[in-house]
C-alpha cells in the first residue's frame, strides 16, 4: 500500500522569533540549534510529527545567513517563497514583544497574496498577563493570533490541536483528480540538475496537456501526453520550480521532501543528474527509497551537450563509474539527455514506457521452476531451496520456499535475483524475493 500523500507545515517567520525553539517542540525532540544572535539558525530541518493519528512533515525554514542587510532581505524572501510554494499549511510565527515589526508586516503580505492557509502564532507568551495584548496581532491580517510559549511548551499542545484539525479539514477537498492514465510519471533530482527544463522540452514535443491540479491552492499542474500509445501524466510538479532559479539551501531541503511526495505516488521515476556533478548522496538515497517502494526509475543524466570531447568516450566512462557506485542496481537504465538541446528525449520516454511494462511482469512458473533447478545444479548452497514462485506484480515479489530451517544468506538470494534477471531482465523494476521458511516468511527485500 503507498502511503498518502504527506502534509507540510512549514514554519515562517523573521529570525529569532523562536521558530526553531518551536519547531523542537512541536517535533518533541531537540534538532534545530537554538541560537540568541539573531540569523544563526542556519540549518533548515525538517521532521515527521505524528499528533492523534495526523500525519504531517514540519519544516524549519530557517538558513536565513546574517549578513548585509540585502543578503537577510533576499534570504527571507527566498525562504518564504519556497515556502509558500511547497507548504500544505504556514505557520507564521511572532514575537510577543514586537507587535508593530516591519518585517512581519512584509512577510504577511506575502503570504496574504499567497492564498495559502496561514495560521498567526504569536510566541513568547511565557504567562497568561500577556494575553491580553494578543489581539495587536491581528494588524497583520490574519484572524484568531494563536498564543505559545515555545520555551517553556505551554500551549503548544492546542497548538498541534489546531493544525491537525486544518488539515484534516483540508482532506475533505480531494487532493487530486483521477482522470484515467496509464502511467504516473515522477521527475525528480536536486535543484538545477535541469527538471524544469526537461519537463517544459517534454510539454513541447508532446504537445502535453497541462491542466491545474484542482480541489488544491498548491502551484501544481498535471501535465499528460502519450507516448507509445500510453498515456502518460506527470503530477505534483509544485516540486518542479520554474527555471532559472538559483539553488539554496533553504530549497534543497524542499527539494528531498517533494522528491519523497512524487516517489510515492508515482509507477516509474526519473531521476536526474548534472553530467558535470554526477551521483551525490541524495541521488543514492532516491535510488534506494526507489528500490525500497517498489518503483521503477530510470537515469537520466542531463546536460550531455556539456561535455567536452568524445562523447561516447564519455558515457561508457560514466556507466562504468556509475554501475560500480550503484552495485545494487546493475538493472537500472541509464539515460544520456539534454533536456535543453532536447537530445533523447523521446529514448527516454521509450524507457518509461518501457520500465512500467517491466513493473506489471509476470514470469512463467515454468521458466522459475527451470531456473531453480539450473541454479541448484550449478550452485551447491541452493540445496535446501524447494521452490520459487512470483507472488505478486506490479512491483514484481518472489518467494522462495526453503526446506532447511535457515534462512538463505543473502549472496543466495542475489544470486537467484540475478539468474531471475537473466531470462527477464525487468530493466528499472526492483524485485523483492521473500523467504519462506518451514511455515514462518523472513521477508528480503532485494
Ligand atoms: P529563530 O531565529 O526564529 O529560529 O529563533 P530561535 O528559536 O533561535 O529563538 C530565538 C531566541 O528566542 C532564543 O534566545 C530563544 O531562547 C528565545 N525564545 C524562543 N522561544 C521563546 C519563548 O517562548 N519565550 C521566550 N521568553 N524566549 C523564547
Ligand atoms: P531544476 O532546478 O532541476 O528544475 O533545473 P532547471 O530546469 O531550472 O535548470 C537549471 C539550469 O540548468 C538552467 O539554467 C537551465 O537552463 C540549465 N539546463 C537545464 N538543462 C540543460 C541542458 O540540457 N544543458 C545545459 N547546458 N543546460 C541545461
């Protein structure tokens, strides 16, 4: 079962309102720094919070440097802007001692203008005297200013009442229209890698229909063409920015929760990379969640038109390199693109098409039971193994079923992945191969 799909609160506000003392209590544990120079919360942060069974993703969207005062003016508003664009619900946090604060007044009318749902919190309001001159507050612009005291906790639990009960509300709209497609389509990657790109070239040479994402205010389009005879839509591209954006810190940290979002809900994913940077961890951590969710996902290494000299040189270099990093994934499909110079497009949808055929495969039991026993006869340690079996598709799931009272190790299973592949080589698809042993399942996930 895929999970929902996860809220985001993101909390706003100028720096040293105490919005990552808040955020450490609302996430019940200490992770942001709290710092008393203003701006030296640098890290943005994020956290799962579980209120009465409501699921949400807090941010911290801190990384607000001190600096000139330009430097702080664009921090902000760039932090905001992410914001704004990503948050399922704000919280704009205030100081209690500084009712009449420019800055506020400059972030309330952009959030105003917005149209997303903002929830005031007024902080430090360490004992109930000053309550009474909550009501200031509401200068800002936004009705009912919630009182808290970060520092101490006092009332951070209505707090979280409040904000499960906006979401909650915010689930009675439904968050997408199912309209009938063949393939959901993620593309996702770190900042500047070239996503907004490659989906503004995929819109034009597919002449896609790009549609609003209703019963939401989140910036999202659907955007769904055919290739192949499939119809294929590529949803939740609120994660996409527009182009030409300079990456931040602020918006890489957006970037990881969005790419998490589209995963989830998509069948095939492309991941894409700068052909100048190559892997980082946060593409090997996609990968992974990728393998662990079940989806298929291609590689696309964009920006090839970058690369000096023998291209083809190049590329088998890069296969190389990239297959011994990704030792897990030799089945994985490596793509080379130029999402400008629209070079491979079309072979990349082709994979797509391709990958999410793959996903639905279902192998002959016939062709399992001959592979179980070349296997046995050319790798003594599979004595033990009765039987294998598919389970399910879509993400395929095998099963192996064991005599001994062992499970298999691990290079066994592999093994049998890999034997399993060479007759079907289910290209982007992760398989899983349980085990199953004198009636009790040890789950694997290859
Ligand atoms: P940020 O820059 O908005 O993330 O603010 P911080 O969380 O770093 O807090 C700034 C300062 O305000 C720190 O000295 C905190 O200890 C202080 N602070 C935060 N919350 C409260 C509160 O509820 N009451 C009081 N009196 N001080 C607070
Ligand atoms: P995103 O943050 O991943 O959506 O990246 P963008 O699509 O905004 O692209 C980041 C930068 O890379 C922009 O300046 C693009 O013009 C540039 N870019 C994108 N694709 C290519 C490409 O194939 N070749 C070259 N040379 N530049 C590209």
């Amino acid at each position: 079962m895929e999970k929902e799909n996860q809220k985001i609160v993101a909390v706003i506000g100028r720096p040293n309102v105490g919005k990552s003392t808040l955020f450490n209590r609302l996430c019940g544990k200490r992770v942001a720094i709290e710092a008393p120079i203003p701006g030296t919360t640098r890290d943005r942060l994020y956290g799962e919070v579980n209120w009465q069974g409501e699921e949400f993703t807090l941010i911290d969207v801190a990384g607000i440097e001190s600096g000139t005062k330009k430097e702080i003016d664009l921090s902000i508003q760039d932090g905001v802007d992410t914001a704004i664009e990503s948050a399922d619900l704000i919280l704009f946090i205030v100081d209690w001692n500084e009712p009449d604060n420019q800055k506020d007044k400059e972030v309330a009318r952009r959030l105003k203008k917005s149209g997303k749902k903002v929830l005031l919190v007024v902080n430090k309001v360490d004992n109930v005297s000053r309550l009474e001159s909550i009501d200031l507050f509401k200068r800002l612009g936004f009705q009912n200013p919630i009182p808290v005291s970060a520092i101490s906790g006092k009332s951070s639990g209505d707090l979280l009442d409040v904000i499960a009960k906006e979401l909650k509300d915010d689930e009675t709209v439904p968050a997408k229209v199912h309209t009938n497609y063949d393939i959901s389509l993620a593309i996702i990657g770190r900042p500047n890698v070239g996503k907004s790109t490659l989906l503004n070239t995929i819109i034009g040479e597919k002449r896609a229909v790009v549609s609003a994402e209703a019963g939401t205010t989140r910036d999202s389009v659907n955007v769904s063409f055919f290739h192949k005879g499939k119809n294929i839509q590529i949803s939740d591209t609120a994660g996409i920015r527009r182009p030409g954006k300079v990456g931040h810190d602020t918006i890489e940290s957006f970037s990881v929760i969005r790419a998490e979002r589209a995963l989830k809900n998509c069948d095939v994913a492309i991941l894409v990379i700068d052909a100048s940077e190559g892997l980082v961890a946060l593409d090997a951590n996609i990968l992974g969640n990728a393998k662990e969710w079940g989806k298929g996902i291609i590689l696309a290494v964009n920006k090839i038109d970058l690369i000096p000299g023998d291209q083809q040189e190049y590329m088998a270099k890069t296969i190389w390199i990239l297959q011994r990093k990704l030792n897990f994934a030799p089945w994985l499909p490596i793509v080379f693109i130029s999402a400008q110079d629209e070079v491979n497009i079309n072979s990349l949808l082709t994979q797509v098409v391709a990958v999410a055929e793959n996903r639905n495969t279902i192998v002959p039991q016939e062709l399992l039971d001959e592979i179980i026993e070349l296997s046995k006869q050319s790798n003594p340690q599979l004595q033990d193994i009765q039987k294998l079996n598919q389970k399910r598709s879509t993400p395929p799931q095998f099963e192996i079923v064991v005599s001994a009272k062992k499970v298999p190790h691990y290079t066994q299973v592999r093994y049998l992945e890999n034997r399993i592949r060479d007759v079907v080589p289910m290209n982007g698809v992760p398989i899983y191969i349980d085990t199953h042993l004198l009636g009790r399942v040890r789950s694997k996930k290859r």
